[in-house]
C-alpha cells in the first residue's frame, strides 16, 4: 500500500475525497464497519462500492480506471444474437431480487469464496426493499437460470454481480439490462471493475474523472415512477410493459 487509509466509524458521516483513494491496491478508499444500506447508498451516491471477504473490515472502493459499459457500444456476438432471437428464455425485472442475489453469493461457477457476505446479502436486501437494487432475471421455462443485480440512483445503475446455471443467461440478462436502460436514455453501465467477461460485452476502462462525469450526467435523468416496477421484459421495444 502506498498511503493511510482512513477508517469510517458509525458517526462519520463522510466518505474521504476520491482523489485520496489509493492506487495499490487500486482504489482502496476506506475501511469501516458501518455497511448499513444508508452508508451503502450514500457510497453508490458518489461512485463509491464495498468489497470485502468474510472475516474482513468493510473496505470501500473507487477505482481508477473505472470499468463501464457505453450502451450504444455494447458488443452482441454472431451466438448471442441467435439466442436472442429464438427467445428461448423469459426475462424479468425485479421478480425474485432474493434469488438471484443468494444464486450470485453462490454461483456455481464461482471457484473463489465469495465476497457477497451475510452483512452484505442482508444490507442489499434491505436496499431492494427500498427501492435502490435491483436485478434481472432469465427464466428457462419456470426455472431461474441466470441474473444480475445492482444498486440505482436515478439513471445511475451499478452492478454488482450476475451469474448463470445455463449458457448464455448472464449475457441476456446484461443485454436486456442495456435495452432497459436506453429506453429511458441512459446510456451507462457501471460495472465497476473489468474482467474477460465484462470485456467480450463491449466493457471498456475509463479515467475516475471520466466516470465521474458520465456519473453526475446519469444522476440527473429521473427515471419513470413504474421503471422498476416487476415485470416481464421484451427485447424489442422498451420493455415497460406488464
């Protein structure tokens, strides 16, 4: 590590400034032990997420560069596109938020423990009950095969994690996120930190200044009061029907 980090305690009603954020480990901001879904949407407020394992202090992140998703960029292979088109999959909106974030704490793919803790599953729960997380589900039949969640501020959606029991179901789950999302006008995704998935959907790196920008300007677009509503999505147009 290259610098003190400050440590967040239940009073403090602050994050430090970005720019103090460390660059090894990248983005390293704060620790704390306050992961209430107040602190937690206060972070999201400013592009800052938690990342911890268990037994860890919560640590709190704001990487530079950061890892999004320019919608008009995203990138739908020749496979993919087959898929999609047989629609051979049902996808949803905020129908079972609680299984996909226990699925996601659980993937069965995931080959390293899990940082979606209990505070964690417990916090963001309590999150979608408020309103601010939200998930994507793709159903094969009745059965739940793949999904994502995140946190949103207006037009600010971060995701946090997806996963998948059946070829392909994550990525329809981004790309119906992304058709969602553009129906309104946003045209960004958080996701946060890249990796070689992320990358083959388009995910590129940008500078925090950058992000923070794209940020503030899907900040300010309200979104319709039955955005998140639960419901059955459709590709082909805006997805805001029952």
């Amino acid at each position: 590590m290259n610098g003190a980090i400050p440590w967040l305690s239940l009073d403090s009603t602050t994050f430090p400034d970005l720019s103090t954020a460390l660059t090894d480990p990248n983005g390293l901001l704060a620790f704390g032990d306050d992961l209430t879904p107040k602190r937690i949407f206060q972070a999201y407020q400013q592009g800052i997420f938690p990342w911890f394992s268990d037994g860890d202090p919560v640590m709190w992140w704001s990487p530079d560069p950061r890892a999004i998703i320019d919608i008009s960029q995203l990138k739908i292979n020749k496979t993919l596109n087959k898929v999609l088109k047989r629609q051979e999959f049902t996808v949803t909106v905020n129908k079972s938020f609680l299984q996909v974030i226990e699925y996601c704490a659980d993937a069965p793919f995931r080959t390293e423990e899990t940082w979606i803790v209990q505070p964690m599953l417990t916090a963001y729960k309590t999150l979608h009950h408020e309103g601010k997380a939200h998930s994507i589900e793709v159903w094969l039949e009745s059965e739940l095969v793949g999904g994502l969640y995140g946190v949103a501020v207006n037009g600010y959606f971060s995701g946090e994690s997806m996963f998948y029991t059946h070829s392909n179901a994550s990525k329809v789950a981004l790309v119906y996120l992304a058709k969602l999302l553009k129906s309104v006008n946003v045209n960004l995704i958080d996701c946060q930190m890249l990796n070689p998935f992320l990358a083959s959907m388009g995910c590129v790196e940008i500078s925090r200044a950058q992000f923070i920008k794209q940020q503030l300007q899907a900040k300010s677009i309200q979104m319709p009061k039955d955005f998140w509503l639960p419901r059955q999505l459709t590709l082909f147009n805006s997805g805001r029907q029952s």
